[in-house]
C-alpha cells in the first residue's frame, strides 16, 4: 500500500486506480464484524437490501411477507447488550412501513426521503419517508404480482423498470405514475431487470434462461439476444443459461454484463457486442428460485451469495479470492457499502449481518464526525 501511494505521489498511478486497488486489499480482509450487529427483528426472511448513496449510513431492508425497516448505522439502540458482545446493535429507525408481500426495495437516486418498493400484490409504491406516506402508487401489470423492479441510476428522469409473470417490460416514469413504454419481450415471463450504471437508455432483462440487452429507444426488439454458445446469429431457441437466471448486474463501467442462473454458473457478457467471456468462475451453488442479488466493490471484486455463504470473486480472472461464512441458511442479497469499505447481507434466516475490516469503528467514528 506504501508503494502504491509514493507511485501515485509521483504520477505514476491515478487516484482513481488507487481507490481501487485499495477496495480489492479490503475485500479479502473482510471479517463478521464485532463491532456493529444489526437487531434480529424482522420477523420474515431478508429479501431485498439497498444501502442509501448519498453518505452509506442508512440501510434499507424488505423481508417477508410485509415489512419495510430502515437502519441508521449512526445510531445505535440502548439496550443492554450481552458480556459476550463488545460493540453495537443497529436499531431501525422508530417507524416500520408496510407493503404487503414486499418482494424488493430501492433508495431513490441521490436521496434519503425517499424509497421505491415492489410486491406480488402487483403494485409499484413511491414513499415519502419523513412523512410515512405513499407518494405514488401504480400497478403496471394485470397480473397481482411482482417479483423485481430496478430504477436507472445514470437518468436524470426517474425510470423505473419492473419484472413481473407478464411477457412485457414497463418501463414507469415516478413523476407522473404512468408506463410510457413496454419492452415487448415474448421469451414469457421475466424475471430481472437490471439497467446500465453509465447508459440511460440501456437495460438488461432475464426471461427464463434468456438475457437480453435492450435499447428503450427501440422498444420493439433487443439490442442482443446473448448466446452462451457464442453464435454469430443466435437463433430463437439459443439460451444463456441451462436453468432460471435470477440475478444480473453490470460492472461499474457498463462494459460487462454479469447473469448468474439455477445451473449454478456466472456467465460475463460484453454488452457492445454480447459475446461470452471465457472467464470461468467455475460452479457456484445457486438453488433458489427467487431473484437475488449480488454486489461489486469499487475495483474488481465481486460478492455472490450461493447457500449460506458469500464468494469473492475476482472479476477479470474468475478466481476465488475469498469465503464469507455466517448465514445459517440461504443468503438472498448482498450490498456493498463503499463510504465504510463494509458489506451488508440478509437471507433466510431473517439476519441481516455486517461484514467489515478491522478497524471499522474508526472510521465509522471518523464518518460521524464529519457529518456533524
């Protein structure tokens, strides 16, 4: 780490490329942390986590069948806590919302006021957080179910697109609560969307064992249509994966698309021209029929839940650098926190668990003090 500093010191190195390869040493050096525990008080399993982008102090938490809480990492509640435990238990703040069969939840774009949740009673809801209100609420599908929505992080408008048993993609526009658009996709039903952190008009949907990259421009027909066998002309019947993909993410540059799948392997995708990668993550478990969600750091590492645990991979190679262990049963979704360098993850056992380096509780202090 001294060298790479006197190297960006002299030049040699960017700052940017130090900030990540500063992120990649503290990936593998992540631990259970003993200094901060979230309180087991939900009474469902963890299905959906968002951390707030503005300053990383609030986490944002679903879980079955109903129930909407958000932790401040800030504030500690001022239970007795046991002789065994030196550290601090994260309350949720003093109010909980209720979305009924919430299935997925998402901070809103460079705000702390304001969520976004989805559930399979078929609605789409917009809260005001500081008032406890819905602002907006719209169902996109005829169908009562929704199971995953994901609004564009690089649109200066509020796009919202929505997965649902529906063979079609709404794409919502939050200011006026209405579908302007819909993706026709007839591969059936889909079951991720996921939009480009750097292209406001490109998305990513997963239908079945299908990914498709999709211009919402051109909402007639996607861009490519990916092909695991790497045809040239993929034909209808060419598939992605062997089983249901639930899960995809695009790297912070927008140049790889990543589709993880029930035949338990990740496939990375160039998305200028949809060609497979030939990195080979090898097997990673992947049994659960629910959408999931995975995480990636600040440089190239990437956190995949598979059973109950989470594997670090490295996102050029394919190797595995690392091995979370501390879920007693299936691990749902997976939040990095790049203000604190920590990671957030919930499952099926209705924990949600902080993984952090050692020294988190000074620069947590340190973060505090700088906001005060």
């Amino acid at each position: 780490m001294i060298r790479d500093l006197h190297d960006q010191g002299l030049g040699l190195m960017s700052p940017g490329r130090l900030r990540r390869v500063a992120s990649d040493r503290l990936a593998v050096k992540l631990r259970l942390s003993r200094q901060t525990r979230f309180l087991r008080n939900h009474r469902g399993a963890i299905l959906s986590l968002d951390v707030d982008g503005l300053s990383g102090r609030f986490v944002l938490a679903a879980s079955s069948p109903s129930t909407i809480r958000i932790h401040d990492l800030q504030k500690p509640d001022s239970e007795i806590l046991p002789p065994q435990f030196h550290g601090n238990r994260i309350a949720p703040t003093a109010f909980e919302l209720f979305h009924e069969c919430v299935c997925c939840v998402q901070w809103y774009p460079g705000s702390v006021k304001i969520i976004t949740s989805s559930g399979k009673d078929g609605s789409l809801r917009m809260w005001d957080v500081c008032k406890r209100v819905v602002c907006c609420e719209v169902k996109p599908v005829r169908e009562n179910r929704l199971t995953q929505h994901h609004q564009s992080p690089a649109s200066k408008i509020p796009l919202v697109a929505v997965a649902s048993p529906s063979a079609g993609i709404p794409i919502l526009d939050l200011r006026f609560g209405k579908s302007p658009m819909r993706l026709k996709n007839t591969l059936g039903p889909v079951t991720y969307v996921q939009w480009s952190p750097t292209d406001e008009h490109t998305i990513a949907s997963a239908a079945e064992s299908v990914v498709l990259l999709w211009d919402v421009r051109v909402p007639s027909k996607p861009l490519l249509r990916m092909d695991m066998s790497n045809s040239r002309t993929p034909a209808t019947t060419s598939t992605s994966h062997m089983g249901l993909v639930n899960c995809l993410e695009f790297s912070l540059d927008g140049r790889t698309l990543i589709s993880y799948g029930t035949d338990n392997a990740i496939r990375m995708w160039d998305t200028q021209s949809g060609v497979l990668s030939d990195v080979n993550c090898g097997s990673v478990d992947n049994y659960v029929r629910v959408s999931v969600r995975m995480a990636l750091n600040r440089g190239r590492r990437m956190f995949v839940p598979s059973r109950h645990h989470i594997r670090v991979f490295d996102l050029d190679t394919g190797e595995r650098v690392h091995n979370l262990k501390g879920h007693m049963s299936d691990v749902y979704c997976v939040r990095y926190n790049p203000h604190f360098e920590m990671l957030h993850s919930g499952g099926r056992d209705r924990n949600i668990i902080n993984w952090t380096m050692q020294n988190y509780k000074k620069v947590c202090t340190k973060a505090a003090e700088d906001s005060d």
